[in-house]
C-alpha cells in the first residue's frame, strides 16, 4: 500500500517519501509523518533468520513506498557496508541484567551512523527520482555526534553540500576533533557562541524562510536536513528496533511474540520515537523509558504534562542529550492528538511564543507506555563505575543515563520484561568523563593518553575514527555568534 507523507501542522502539504526526504522540513515548520503506519507482515522467526540489511529492507521497503526494490536495496548495500567494524552491524550484549544494543560501530562511532550511512544515498536517489537539478545543500546543527556523521556520510557526494553548527563549548573534545579535522570539498564546520538549541532554531528558521529560499533557488541551491527532523533520517532508525528484537529470538533469550521494554538516552527524541513506530509496526514493546540527564525537560513533560522549556540549559557530560528543545517529540504529541493538525500546530505556537503548552489529562493518558525518568551527573557515573566493577563492561555518558533511568524504573515498578537498553555512542567518544567516573585520577592526563588507558582498560581495541583524528590537522576553525548564522550560510554560497 502506498504511504503518503503529511505535515503535522497542515494535512493539506501531503508528498510522497521521496519528496519528504528531499524537503527534511514542512514548508510552514512542521514535520512529515506517514499517512498511516504499515504492519511489518513477516513473523519474527523469518526476522530471526535475516541479516541487518535484510531486517532493514524489510522496514524501510514498508515505509518509504515509492522507491524501487532496487532502489533500496542499492542504499541499503552501500549503507551498511564494512564501513562498521562488525558484521551483524549493530551487535547485543547481555550485561548487567539487561541487553545492549551497540550502535555506535560506525565510522564516526555513535548512533547517528545508523541512519546518516544511508541517508546521503536515499537523498541523492531521491533527488534523482524527482528530476531535482540544484544542488542540496545539507543544513544541520548538531548536539556533537549527527555533525560527524553527517559530514562523514555527505563528504564529496557529488551534487551536495554540508554546513554543519555545533556549540562551541557544548561538545566534548573527541566530538570536536572529529568534526573540526573533516576532509571534504563540500563540507563547512562552525563553532557558535550559544548552545544546540540555539543553532536548531536558526536552522529551522532558515529552512521556513521563503526569502532565503527564492534567493537559493536562483542560485541552484536547495536546503535538505540531515537532523533526524528529516523522515529519511527516523525511518532507518526503526529497523534496528527490529533487528534487536529478531536477535534476542535467534539467540534464545526471548521467544517470538514475548514482550520487551526498550531504554533510550534521549535529546531530541527522535531515537525512541523509531522505537514508538517499531511498535506501531507490530513489535511487541511493554513500556518505552525515557531517559533524560539534567535537562529534564522530558521527564518534567510526563510528570506532570506541560512541556516547559524556560529553564536554565545545563552542560553536562552527555552533551548529545542537552537539548531543551525535543524536535521530534512533536511527530508523537501529533499521534496523541489524534492526528489533529490544529490542535499540534496550537501547541507548537503556544511553544514558540511562551516557550511551553500544557496537555489534556485525556492527552496524557495516551503518554502512558511512557516512562520517564533522568540521571544526574553523580548518577551517571555511578553506573558506569557500577557496571566495569560488575561486568568488565564500560559504557559511554549517554548509554550510562540510560542504565542509571532503568534501575529507577525496576525500583518502582519491579518489571521483569527484557529490557533493550540502547547504547547510543562508543566510550572512546568521551574518554574524560567515563575514564574520570572509574578512577578520578585518570582525570590529569590528556585525552589521547586516556584513549590508551581505555584501550588497556576495557580490552577493546581503539576505533579507527579515534587514531585517524589523533594527529590530524584542524580544517576548521571558525566561531560565530549564534545571531550570525544566516550570514554564514549566506556567505559560503554566495547568496
């Protein structure tokens, strides 16, 4: 069956997937969703039986129904390649008494690589399906890992560019030095003065900015996203949901049908709302938990249904969750209104204009596969400190929220369902923060040193990511203020 894309905000802006990938955005702001969401119609011990890119056609195939077989199967393969240090792409690890799903065995050693491997081909397969003749121009703020990945997936594809903004002090080092030392025709890296929500919002603004747009048209230019406010970004994203799932069968850990609980580190929710469609699909998940650090905001929004962003924006340790401003969480408050296009467009107006909006207690009832909880900083590294004691396992910042959330959650519910936790970036990506949270001495020394002591800690060998950035030079240094963005843009396309 065909699947349409509509706009949250207007259902009369309907495309195809193809067109919604190349736009990223809704022309008034708004996200692309699926006119309905299609029942994965393969039993699980098929799945079982499939590798990733097998488990991955079979979603995406459903998804983003006006591409080929051959299409996709062409993304896929050239995705999902030995670009990832293992064969079964995105491995489990039975730890600490639950299961983590290791996404971060990409290039660029973090979740993100799941999706921006492919994305760059979906895009360009789209373009060509729509007889587009600009150039994309890829344009994207990142919170530290989707920068990289991005520029690492969309580095000299012909007929593109990448700019990409971080925070300049909201990264870590590593994260930094991977964007900063990117090689490329095409690619442009910024530092701005401000945090991530900073340069999300002025990007979307560019993106909804019909001047700008007429000026790069004339230009032989056109914005696409790379962020996962993009559907060619989310869908991906499902289908490692199910692959999980189908290992946990092939594995005898679970048998088909048995239901799981998945824990997801979440930012800017995209990550778990793919887990929320991977249920929409047929997977059998119990209770989605919701794992936030010190930036809150999502815990707060199902503690008490109002989704508040005035409040102080906290740097942590795991800068790739400390966003205040959850884009994706629009896409489920869209499903849980009904798919009442008004009704979400009042919410995300109340949002811009007050900063907040507060839902129904009717609303929020349809929140309740939704556990939410957060880690603070002394509770991150308590797990991870925890679970090398315990295991000989080290978990990166991120991926020890999660951990820490999900002993909260058995405390107070005493649920025994399997739980997936989703472990979202390799250690090395933050060596100071996790080496500082086994023994704080580790903390003197320099981060390639630590780089070598988690090496010789865990037993894991060093990525290649890590050596390839450990002597390289920096390609790009330029810092702006977060008001100057535009102008940035602007001037690196002549506009």
């Amino acid at each position: 069956m065909n699947i349409t894309y509509k706009n949250t905000r207007n259902h009369e802006e309907t495309v195809s997937a193809s067109e919604a990938i190349l736009k990223g955005l809704a022309s008034d702001g708004g996200l692309f969703v699926p006119s309905h969401i299609p029942t994965l119609d393969v039993d699980f011990y098929t799945l079982s039986k499939m590798t990733y890119q097998e488990v991955a056609y079979e979603v995406i195939s459903r998804m983003l129904t006006d591409f080929t077989k051959e299409e996709l199967q062409y993304c896929i393969t050239n995705a999902y390649d030995d670009k990832f240090d293992t064969k079964q792409i995105a491995p489990l690890k039975k730890k600490a008494g639950a299961y983590y799903l290791e996404l971060f065995h990409g290039s660029t050693i973090a979740f993100k690589d799941m999706a921006l491997s492919i994305l760059p081909y979906l895009l360009v397969t789209a373009a060509k399906k729509n007889q587009v003749k600009n150039d994309i121009v890829i344009l994207a703020a990142t919170s530290g890992d989707t920068g990289k990945a991005a520029l690492a997936g969309f580095a000299d594809v012909p007929g593109t560019k990448i700019i990409v903004f971080y925070p300049k002090d909201g990264v870590s080092p590593i994260q930094e030095k991977q964007m900063t030392t990117q090689i490329g025709n095409n690619v442009t890296v910024i530092g701005i003065r401000g945090n991530f929500d900073d340069a999300q919002t002025s990007v979307k603004n560019m993106f909804h900015n019909k001047k700008m747009e007429e000026e790069l048209f004339s230009k032989g230019y056109q914005f696409s996203s790379a962020n996962s406010i993009n559907i060619g970004r989310l869908v991906p994203q499902i289908a490692y949901y199910v692959y999980a799932y189908a290992r946990l069968i092939s594995e005898g850990e679970i048998l088909a049908g048995d239901m799981i609980n998945v824990v997801v580190p979440t930012g800017n929710f995209g990550n778990i709302l793919a887990a929320y469609y991977a249920k929409e699909m047929g997977l059998p998940i119990q209770t989605f938990i919701c794992a936030s650090n010190e930036n809150k905001v999502l815990f707060d929004l199902f503690q008490t249904g109002i989704y508040d962003t005035n409040r102080e924006f906290i740097l942590t340790s795991s800068p790739s969750m400390d966003i205040v401003i959850s884009s994706n969480l629009e896409r489920l408050i869209y499903k849980v209104v009904g798919e009442d296009a008004n009704q979400n467009k009042a919410f995300m107006e109340a949002l811009e204009t007050e900063g907040k909006y507060e839902l129904t207690s009717e609303i929020r009832k349809k929140l309740n596969q939704f556990y939410g909880n957060f880690a603070t900083e002394e509770e991150t590294a308590r797990a991870i400190k925890n679970i090398y004691k315990s295991d000989g396992y080290i978990l990166d910042t991120h991926t020890a929220v999660a951990a820490a959330v999900y002993e909260k959650y058995k405390k107070v519910s005493n649920d025994q369902t399997p739980a997936l936790i989703v472990s979202t970036a390799s250690p090395y990506k933050f060596t100071r923060s996790v080496m500082a949270a086994i023994d704080k001495s580790y903390d003197l020394k320099t981060d390639f040193q630590l780089v070598d002591e988690l090496c010789a800690l865990s037993g894991v060998s060093i990525p290649q990511s890590i050596e390839d950035i450990r002597n390289a030079n920096v390609l790009h240094n330029t810092v702006c203020e977060k008001d100057e963005m535009e102008q940035m843009v602007r001037k690196i396309l002549n506009l």
